[in-house]
C-alpha cells in the first residue's frame, strides 16, 4: 500500500494517513511496520524509532492522531473543540518536556532543541505539539481537497490550490471534466 501525500504540516500529514480509495477507507498506519515506514517519511520532522518500535507505539500514534482530527475537524467548522480532547492534547504534549542544548560551532552559538523521556513520550509529544502550532496558528487556512472522495488536508500555499495533489486528484477531476464534455 502507499503512503498517502506528506508534506503538509506534520499534524495533517498524521490525519492524512487515514484517507479513502476507489475501494473505500483506508488507514496507512494499520501495523508497526507501516508506522515505520510514515516515520521514514517524516524523517527531518519527527524522531525516528530504533529497532524496538512496539505496538503500544503504535496505539499511542493512532490514539494521537483521532483526538488530533477531531480538534481540527472541530476548529475548521468554527465549533468548539470537545474539552476532553483538548487535555488530551495538552497531555501529550507534556509527555516529554522540551529543552534546548547550546554548543559552539563555527565561530558561533548553536542552539538545539529536544525533547527529554523515552522514544513514545517524545514521538507522541512531538506529534502533539506539531498540532498544536498548527491549530494555534494556520488552521483557519487547512482546507479539505475537492478531489472526488478524496479526505486529504492541507494547508495552501497559493489561495487557488483546490486538491491534495494536482497530479493524482486534480488530475482526475480535469480527466473527468473532460469526458463530460466530450461525451457523444
């Protein structure tokens, strides 16, 4: 199966993983395997598991992800969030408290930022915090794409953008239009 679209910010690119197909529903996080493999994906963006990535980090992801699409799916209808969801959310992402490293290289100061606490907690808590930038900033600009069926998110960077992706969903759309008219 293939990885849906990344790209987006990391928390649609999480909520992205649940998508649809021509055969239905579909959920690219089904096993521990294809978590590591999203993983790979968001390599520069997320901290990648050693070999003992478990089940437990997987249920900790998917858990992550639904309460992470119901806040936005909530927020980009103007409701209000349910407030379970929101200590949920806060919770998480205090799983593994932020902290910054200084170092000198090259002549200059360096500061790095990291997450302290056990592969999960700091996966989970980069998740949640990832979500919470989004929701507390661009939010209001995540679109859902117009492609048929299509459940993708994404933010645009150009305010005409109407799909996930020009190549696959716009891509049928216009195929489609065009039989439309073409049709005897």
């Amino acid at each position: 199966m293939d990885l849906p679209l990344t790209g987006e910010p990391v928390a649609l690119d999480l909520i992205n993983t649940l998508g649809n197909s021509p055969d239905g529903p579909v959920d690219h996080l089904t096993s521990v395997d294809a978590l590591r493999a999203w993983l790979r994906t968001q390599a520069p963006r997320l901290p990648q598991p050693g070999a003992d990535l478990t089940d437990a980090d997987l249920v900790a992801v998917l858990d992550l992800r639904e309460i992470v699409g119901t806040v936005v799916d909530h927020m980009r209808r103007g409701a209000e969030p349910p407030a379970p969801a929101l200590r949920a959310l806060s919770g998480a992402d205090r799983l593994a408290p932020p902290y910054r490293t200084l170092s000198w290289e090259d002549d200059r100061l360096v500061v790095s930022a990291g997450r302290a606490g056990d592969y999960r907690s700091t996966l989970v808590a980069t998740l949640a915090d990832a979500a919470i930038d989004l929701l507390s900033g661009p939010i209001a600009s995540v679109r859902g794409c117009e492609g048929p069926g299509c459940r993708m998110l994404f933010l645009p960077a150009h305010p005409r953008r109407r799909w996930c992706s020009p190549e696959l969903c716009g891509n049928r759309v216009r195929v489609a239009r065009y039989y439309r008219r073409h049709r005897s």
